[in-house]
C-alpha cells in the first residue's frame, strides 16, 4: 500500500480529497498538512510516496515545496491539484516531474485517473530491471482523450490500446499474460486486469495450456471475428 500525503490549506478541499484516495484500495492517506513548511519536515520524517499537492498555500507554496523536494532529493512522487491554470506555473510543475497535474474543479473519476497513472509507473520500475525503448513509451504514455471517463474504474483506454495493438499484430499467436506485460512493458498485475476486461467483451478469447509440463496456464489471442478497434462500449 502506497502511502499518501494531502497538502491542502482548505479543510473542505482536504477531506475530499482524502476521500477520493481512500476509494483506491492500493492507498492510504498518512497525514494531511495545512502549510509547506509543515508538509517538509513530515516528508523528511516519514515515508510517503505520493503528495497531492495544492499550489496556493500560506508560507511556502506547492511549486516551492515542489522544487524543495527535488532539491533534497526526496523519493517522493507529486501530483498537483490546484485552481491554478496559467502556462507558467503548468509549465514549471511538469518540468519538475509531477505525475499529473488537475485544475479545480475536477471529477472523482479524473482524480482516479491520476492515481492510476502513478501506479502503472510504479508496477512497472517494480516488476523491471532494465528499460527498453518500449518500455519507456508505455511508461510515459498518457491518455489524450476523454474516453477513460466511460471505461471502468481501473480501466485507462490508452493503457487498454497499447495492449490491443500487440494484439492485434500478432492475431494468430497465443501469449500468456506475462509475455504480453514483457512485450509491452507494463506491469504483470496491470495487464492480468485489461485481458480480464477484454476477455470480458469479447475481444479476445482464452484457452487453457494443459502441455507446459507444469502447472497449466491460460493463453490468450485476438478474438478475430469481433469488430475493428473502438468497438469497446463498456
């Protein structure tokens, strides 16, 4: 479980956004702090691993804190979550490395889209040792389009594209979940939940493997009478 800190100078804002990260499973929120120069000295003290992190604050503001962090080298990931829309301060907050970056107001389902995108990256430096170029464009790949507001929870439709189009260039081959996670350079774990869904609409099939001289395993390929690519109305 990856533990979280909100740092967020309006309680309402605070509480809710603790709220939407206690609805993943894979989080859990270990302090809420009111100002950066208390956000520092608790980042210094305790693990974190991701700070939701507002930009408007008194004392030291999120960009502050932000450049702070990286300054001292702290191992801590930062999503910023701000009414702050000007090109300078969205410019400086990705060139420092946030995660993601939402403007007030944003929805529950965007805010889990954040969350999603910080575990993907981190099942990946978890379950690799070595990059390929691949690897790295699964990584970065961040969804354009509003689609992944109608998918699923948990279900990004970049992230479910990616997995399709290996798919659908190898379309009389049979992959275990784990060649396809190798393949594509995402985690093992992440892709066992997209084949559960394609699985579930039809767009692939699945045969158990009874001759691996071992403990049996499922093989899966593309479903070659479904429909072309899109048809994947939840």
């Amino acid at each position: 479980m990856y533990e979280v800190m909100i740092v967020e100078d309006d309680p309402m804002v605070a509480m809710i956004n603790k709220q939407y990260v206690t609805e993943n499973k894979h989080f859990h929120v270990s302090c809420v702090c009111r100002d950066g120069d208390r956000a520092l000295k608790m980042l210094r003290e305790n693990t974190v691993h991701l700070v939701i992190l507002d930009v408007y604050m008194p004392k030291t503001n999120g960009l502050e804190l932000l450049r702070k962090i990286r300054e001292i080298n702290l191992p801590v990931s930062v999503i910023m979550v701000t009414a702050a829309n000007d090109s300078a301060a969205i410019e400086e907050a990705m060139r420092l490395g946030v995660v993601d970056y939402l403007i007030k107001p944003f929805s529950s389902a965007r805010f889990q889209r954040a969350l999603e995108t910080f575990l993907n990256r981190q099942d990946a430096f978890h379950d690799l040792s070595s990059f390929s170029q691949q690897h790295i464009d699964a990584i970065m790949n961040r969804s354009s389009s509003g689609t992944s507001e109608q998918l699923p929870k948990g279900i990004q439709d970049q992230t479910l594209e990616t997995i399709k189009c290996f798919l659908e260039h190898s379309p009389d081959t049979d992959f275990t979940s784990e060649e396809i996670a190798d393949k594509v350079g995402l985690s093992r774990v992440t892709v066992r939940r997209y084949v559960n869904f394609l699985l579930e609409k039809g767009v692939i099939v699945g045969n158990m493997n009874y001759e691996t001289g071992g403990r049996p395993c499922m093989l899966y390929r593309l479903n070659k009478s479904v429909l072309p690519t899109g048809e994947l109305d939840p």
